[in-house]
C-alpha cells in the first residue's frame, strides 16, 4: 500500500468536497431554473386563457350588438299582458286597436266604423295572444281570416301565423281599461 502524506489527503478531500459542491450548487440551480420555468409557463398559460376568455366575452357583447342592430327579438322575462279588458295599440301608419274584452271577445279596428270581431285566448307565460275568427254563433261577422298569433315581446309586437311565419312586427303600447 502506499502511503500519501496527510496535506495530500487533505487537499483531496477539500478538493473532492469543492467539485461536489459545485456539481450539486449547478443541478439544484437547474432544477430551480425548471421550477421556475414551469411556473412562468403556467403563467403565461392562465394570461393567455383569460385573453382569450375575454376576447369570447367581446364577442359575445358584439353579437348581441348586432341581434339589437337587426331587430331580432328576445323573449321577456317579464309578463307584458294583463288581465282583460285592456287594448294593444300597434303603431302602423294608421294604428291598429286592439280592445281584449272579458268572456274573450276581441274588437279590432284601424279608425273604422265597424271593428272586426275576433276572439282570443292569452298564453301569459309566453307573452302570446292566439287570435281566431269570431265564433260561427256570433250574429256579427265582418271578415273571416286565418287564426294568428300576436306576440308582445318588450319593445315590439308581432303577428305570427299559424305556422310560424312572420306577418309583421311594430311597436306597441298596453293600456288598461
């Protein structure tokens, strides 16, 4: 066996120590720098998310936007019909009244002499008013027409037929008798 002195031993030592210590001082630098390089990823993962959950909610407020623009109705929460008698009058160049009288009797008149009868049913939860010829017991009957729907949303009323089509949309007003 030889023998080496005890300062080379010791300088060994240190020596071995020091590379050991700069080896392990260069990986736990590394694996902060990963720690923190996941963490900056993660970061810029969640901006980028919450940009582009904004950029949806933008657009989301831009197509509602144009619904308004191009007059696409939306349903009311709202109950807009009240309990007869009342009268809808649409606003045409020459206002159409609607008087909704008890026992579902309608009169509608456009500044006639003469209203035309009708009758109704109310769908409240819909806003809905099923409008119907005037019942074939009644002595009266001045025009025979398709039945209709008119429907009331917040701004605007529109008469639908019976198989959805549109027949026309305007602004309204409800008054009570």
């Amino acid at each position: 066996m030889i023998k080496t002195p005890y300062k080379f031993q010791k300088l060994l030592f240190i020596g071995l120590l020091v590379i050991g210590v700069v080896f392990l001082s260069g990986c736990v630098q590394e694996k902060s720098q990963t720690t923190s390089d996941d963490a900056t990823n993660k970061d810029k993962t969640i901006n980028s998310l919450e940009s582009r959950i904004n950029e949806l909610e933008k657009k989301v407020d831009e197509l509602d936007k144009i619904n308004n623009y191009n007059g696409l109705m939306k349903q009311s929460a709202e109950n807009l019909i009240p309990l007869p008698p009342f009268k809808i009058i649409v606003h045409f160049k020459k206002d159409w009244t609607y008087y909704f009288r008890e026992n579902n009797e309608l009169e509608i008149t456009k500044d006639d002499p003469i209203p035309s009868k009708a009758s109704y049913t109310i769908d409240h939860k819909n806003n809905t008013i099923k409008i119907s010829p005037p019942n074939a017991n009644s002595n009266i009957k001045f025009n025979d027409f398709d039945p209709y729907w008119l429907k009331v949303f917040d701004e605007y009323a529109s008469s639908t037929y019976e198989n959805g089509w549109i027949n026309w949309v305007a602004r309204y007003e409800i008054k009570k008798l």
